[in-house]
C-alpha cells in the first residue's frame, strides 16, 4: 500500500530481514505484513490484493518448496516406514 496520512517508523523484518525500523511517510510504499512500531498512526491505501501480497508469494514458496522433497528426504522416509516397527 501508500501512506496517504502520518509519519511513523515500521519495522520490515519479517519480508526483507532489516533489523531497524524504516521511516514512513506520505507517500512511501508499506507492505502488509509489517508492523508499524511508531508512536504515531498511519493512515494506508491498499494497492494489491491478499493473493498478490509480499507474505502470499512467500507462502507458496514455502509450500512448493516443501512439497517438493529430496531423493534422499524419500529414501530415508521409506526406510524409516520400514525400520522403525522393528526398534
């Protein structure tokens, strides 16, 4: 989104890892998914959908990457579905 109204600090960790907080103001981008850790309010257009958000896009890498396993994630798991009702 844009910041239509107020000046405050908003903390980004989450999506890019930068530990300090960046100065918002009218007119800066603001992704959904960060915390305004400012004392004052901002007042914040939305310009994506939720489908289309920073946190959806990494969301469904998380999942395609989880999905996507190793041949050796499946070798140990056939193993173990093997192994293990005998220990």
């Amino acid at each position: 989104g844009v910041v239509i109204e107020g000046k405050s600090h908003v903390d980004e960790s989450t999506l890019t890892g930068e530990s300090r907080p960046i100065s918002k103001s009218k007119g800066s981008k603001v992704s959904g998914g960060t915390i305004n850790t400012g004392s004052t309010q901002l007042v914040v257009k939305t310009t994506a959908t939720s489908e289309s958000s920073a946190v959806s896009r990494l969301i469904r890498l998380v999942e395609e990457a989880q999905s996507n396993r190793s041949e050796t994630e499946k070798m140990v798991d056939t193993f173990a579905k093997i192994y293990t009702p005998f220990v």
